[in-house]
C-alpha cells in the first residue's frame, strides 16, 4: 500500500512527487519529551537552491505533550495507525497506545472537543481510513512494520508495488523509480500550510502498570507481559481489533453528523481481545500462591482457568498478601527547589513487629541516567534486599533523582555537567519528607547503591554529612576521569572543557566531609568500573584520616554472580546496616527472634587492610 505523504484525504492541487521521494517518521525531543513525526522526503528539490540535494519537509507531529513515546510497537497503513508504547498515563507506567498516522478528521474532532476549532467543514481534509472496503480486517505483511526507522522507511516508501515480501525490501530502498501520484498539502514545492499538530493517543492496554509488547509483523497480534504492584508477571496473546482501532470510530461517523456522533465514536473505539495466556505468574506454585487457584496441568485447562479470571478485559489482581512480596507504597513529592517532583517506592517494616516508628532508614540508590528504578512493576515486590532489610526492622526507600529516566529532557539532563549535585540533594529530599511524616528516624540513616548507586552513595556520605551516617558503595565511580569516555563525555563534556564540574563531581574532593562509617565493595577484575577506582578513594581515605571499611571479592567482575560470592555479599551487607544503625537492644532482639541469618552481628564486621 502506498503511503498518502502528505496525511491528507483529498487537496485541491495533487501533486506527483519525483521519483525517490519517500515519507518516514522521525522521533525527536526537540519539545522536551520524545515524540514522533512525520516527514516527507521530495527528492532533487531544495528550497532555497537549485543543487538538487532534495530536502524533508515536516507533515505533521503525530504525537506530542508531556509525555514520551519509547518504542514504535508497529505500523499499520491501511488502518492508518501507529501503535507505540509510552508514559501518556504516568511515567511510572508503560502502555500500548495507538495514534492515528495521516487521520486529520479525528485530529480536527479532538481539537473541536477542546474548543481549539469551532466545527469540522465541509471543505476540510479528511481521510476516512486506510482502506474503504470489506477486505479492511485481512491485513497481510506488508501493511504492518516492526520497530525499526529503516523498516518504517521501507513501509512509507516513494515507489515499488503495493504488496512485496520481506526479501524486496532491501532491494526498494535503493529504487524507488515508478512513485504513484499522492495527495498532499502542499500548493507547490516551495509552500506548505501549517503542519498538523499531535493527537491523543488511545490507550489500548487496559491493566495498570509496566507492560512491555512484541507485535506480530502484520499488526494483528501482540504478546503483552505485564505486571504491577501486588500483581507478579504474567505474559497473554491478544488480537488487535478488526478494522484498526480507529475503524468502528470513523463508521459510526458516516451518516452521522454534529455532537452526537462525537460522542458515539468516542464510546465505541475497539481494544484487545484476549486470545489465550502464555503464562501468569499469580498461579505458580513457586509463587506461594492460595492453593484454591491452582490449575490443571494440560494446557487447554490452564487457558480456560487463567481466562476465567479475566472480567471485563481487566485482570483481577491477585491481593499482594497472597504473596510473601508485599508491595510498598508510591510516594510523590516535590524536590528541595519545588522545580520538579519526585516519586519514591517505601517499603515499611511491619507495625506488629517492629512497633509503628520511626524506623531505621535505608536508602537504596542507583539514581544515574537512563534507569527508572520507581515504578508500578512487580521488580518493587521482588527486591529481595530491600525486602529482607525491611523485615528486620529498616524502613527502606527508593527515590529516582533528577536525572532518572522516563521524565523528558529537562528532568533527565538536569545533572549535566555536575554529576553527583543535585542527585545528593534529591536524596536528602526524600529522607526529610519520610522523617516529617513520622517513618523515619533521620538520626539513623543509611543507604547502599552499585556502580552509579555506589558513586552517589559514597557522594551522600560526603557531601551530606548530617543526614547519612553509613554508606555501602558497591563498585563505585570515584572520578569520571578515570571512567569509560562514551559515558562520561556524554554528560560532563570533554575534561578540558568543564574542568571545575569533572573536580566536584568527583568524590576525592569531599572526602575530608565525610563523617559516617563506610564499606566499600569490589570486585577485583571488575571489568566495567575498574578497582582503580576504590584504590585512588582509598589513597584520599588515608590522607584524610577516615576510617573504612573494604569487601573485596578477588574472582568476581562488575557484580558478584557466584552463588557462595552472593550469599556472603548480602549478609556482609545487612551485618553492615544491622551493627551501625540498629540500637543495642534491638540487635540482641534480632538474637532472640532468631534472626540472626545476616552473619556474625556479635563479631560485627571484621576491620580489613587499611582500616584505621
């Protein structure tokens, strides 16, 4: 199927493109969040001169606002649609969204919704749908596109047949000789009306929470693997509506007219139909799930008993007391400046146990670019450090930093060229609002990251002395002079160019603040932040005077992965947490309760080499 270039349905002036002009999207943030649009590439023309180079010219930005599309999902042509997964609902969710490619009716009824135009004319451009007949629902392959900018080049190509197999594509990209006559808004080369604007995506996926989507090539089928606070993964198979998700939308429009045909496309927009589930975690036995919702072993009675908890295509959510995971609570709250807000994941110990607080706090801290660790996911559930170190009585704290991703251009590149500032200052926010609300006893606070976490933990036991008051660094950053330059130079620039921020941002510098107790944990053949790191932190820990502790695993690389390695990690860990913020009594408590799986509290932690 050809691609109509310019998003339009009829224009008075059709124009035939030359050959080799072709349209493809385009994902850019230029408005702060990553969005997608449409362009049309006119071969030979250039409009201020006459070299034949050709130039691209915007159609229109099919999505936009603050929120960002992650990954293109597929492409479907005739049904004009682009499915896309993104942050429209929340940036601590992950959605199938479907947005219409060329559609401007539905671009204009939204507008006329928000009282941006007063009516749809009769004159408007309008395209209708992709496909105008019975055959609208049998799509082939070569209608949808996976992912991919080249392949979404492929699908918008200038010229070739309208149907060809996955082999030709290759070979159409570098002809594209016999473009057939498309309809567009330009009057001429040189003129183009204002582009149309973004549209409001349809959220197709119904549940709450992180879903991650495979689509089949020709876009009738998706495999969603989900999961959410209190509900564990699970992985089914659904069919994309019939007609395309925008079909029964602009029927219900024909032979209508006026507010209420709005008003009845609106209710009819056609979503998934669940076909059968591939897995759900809720009812495997590992997961210690009530034994009354247990299933058979074949497999057709396992569909039937998954499906049977489906009501109304929302997955009843299995209560997260089912499970030995409960899930912690989402906090949100404003940054120390007020420029922006944060979202926390909390976890509390146990009110009958450990008595209603505040509690001991432990931060768990990663906090470096493109990692979101907050979020509605069942990871929350499954942090098994963060859980283990709440049953013994710490309150525990997730909390993205600016600089996390999911959150647009000016919340992620806030830290730039000053790593190491803002993310401490993000930090001290979310222990004053938990110590405000009465959770945390901020005289007992500690936190505990890997890698980037190592760095800011090290960071916050120097740069905020009063607030932290023992630190477990795993695998630290001590100097991003001495870290791997397409990193680094990404986001503090070239050395000799930010000389003052590579200084600040380095831990070196701050260590005469620091105050608390310190363990440092490394492998030594780390071949990802190498131990040259901690070596030179060490060397300033000397000069300064400043006890600390040092863990050293002498076969393991940037994470231990050897069970026994792993096990003795995280007991050397928690014994860390347990003899420095826990009371006396409430470690003897810890003896008496039996719980005394985290090593030799007694004995503490042993003084290794160097510790003063």
């Amino acid at each position: 199927m050809e691609c109509d270039a310019a998003g339009g349905g009829s224009s008075s002036s059709p124009l035939s493109l030359p050959d080799g002009s072709f349209s493809f999207l385009f994902a850019s943030e230029r408005t702060g969040y990553s969005h997608l649009y449409l362009y049309t590439y006119i071969a030979g023309h250039t409009k201020n001169s006459n070299n034949g180079g050709g130039e691209a010219r915007l159609v229109r930005q099919i999505s936009g606002g603050e929120w960002m599309v992650e990954s293109i999902a597929g492409i479907n042509m005739n049904h004009d649609v682009v499915y896309v997964t993104g942050t429209y609902d929340s940036p601590l969710e992950r959605h199938l969204y479907a947005l219409p490619l060329t559609n401007r009716f539905l671009l204009l009824q939204q507008q006329q919704a928000r009282g941006e135009v007063s009516t749809v004319g009769d004159n408007e451009d309008v395209f209708i749908d992709g496909c105008g007949d019975a055959t609208c629902g049998t799509t082939d392959s070569s209608v949808g596109v996976r992912r991919g900018l080249q392949q979404v080049m492929d699908t918008f190509r200038g010229g070739g047949e309208s149907q060809r197999d996955d082999d030709d594509v290759t070979s159409a990209t570098s002809s594209r000789s016999g473009h057939k006559q498309q309809q567009q808004y330009y009057s001429d080369f040189d003129t183009i009306t204002t582009p149309l604007g973004p549209s409001d995506p349809i959220r197709l996926t119904i549940d709450p929470g992180m879903h991650t989507i495979v689509m089949d090539k020709a876009c009738r089928v998706v495999v969603d693997t989900s999961s959410d606070l209190g509900r564990p993964t699970s992985s089914r198979v659904y069919a994309l509506p019939v007609g395309g998700p925008f079909r029964r939308c602009v029927s219900m429009m024909e032979g209508t007219n006026g507010e209420n045909s709005s008003n009845s496309a609106a209710t009819t927009r056609a979503g998934l139909t669940l076909l059968f589930a591939l897995y759900d975690a809720a009812y495997d036995e590992k997961m210690g799930s009530s034994p009354s919702l247990a299933t058979n072993n074949t497999s057709n009675q396992y569909m039937v008993s998954t499906a049977s908890i489906i009501s109304n295509g929302a997955l009843a959510a299995q209560s997260a007391s089912s499970f030995a995971f409960p899930a912690p609570d989402i906090l949100s709250f404003p940054t120390s400046d007020g420029t922006a807000t944060l979202h926390a994941a909390l976890y509390r110990p146990d009110p009958a146990v450990h008595g209603p607080g505040p509690y001991p706090l432990v931060c768990a801290v990663y906090g470096g670019p493109h990692v979101q660790r907050v979020n509605r996911s069942w990871s929350q559930c499954a942090d098994m450090r963060a859980q283990r170190l709440c049953s013994m009585g710490f309150a525990v704290v997730k909390c993205d930093n600016r600089g996390s991703s999911r959150r647009g251009l000016e919340f992620e590149g806030a830290i730039r060229r000053r790593l190491g500032r803002l993310e401490v200052l993000d930090q001290v926010a979310a222990v004053r609002q938990l110590a405000m609300r009465g959770i945390a006893d901020p005289t007992r606070v500690g936190i505990y990251g890997w890698s980037y976490g190592g760095y800011l933990a090290a960071m916050c036991l120097c740069r905020a002395p009063d607030v932290f008051h023992v630190a477990v660094a795993g695998a630290p950053v001590t100097s991003w002079d001495g870290y791997d330059t397409h990193y680094t130079e990404r986001y503090m620039g070239l050395p000799h160019e930010n000389q003052s921020g590579y200084r600040e941002s380095a831990v070196f510098d701050h260590v005469p603040n620091m105050r608390g107790k310190l363990m440092i944990v490394h492998g030594l053949i780390d071949e990802n932040v190498h131990f040259r790191h901690t070596a030179r932190l060490i060397n300033r820990l000397i000069a300064a005077g400043k006890d600390y502790d040092l863990l050293i695993f002498p076969d393991e690389r940037h994470s231990p992965r050897r069970l026994r390695d792993r096990v003795y990690m995280e007991k050397r860990i928690s014994d860390y947490f347990v003899r420095n913020l826990l009371g006396t009594s409430q470690v003897e408590n810890q003896h008496r309760n039996g719980m005394n799986d985290c090593g030799n509290i007694s004995g503490g932690v042993r003084p290794m080499a160097g510790h003063l």
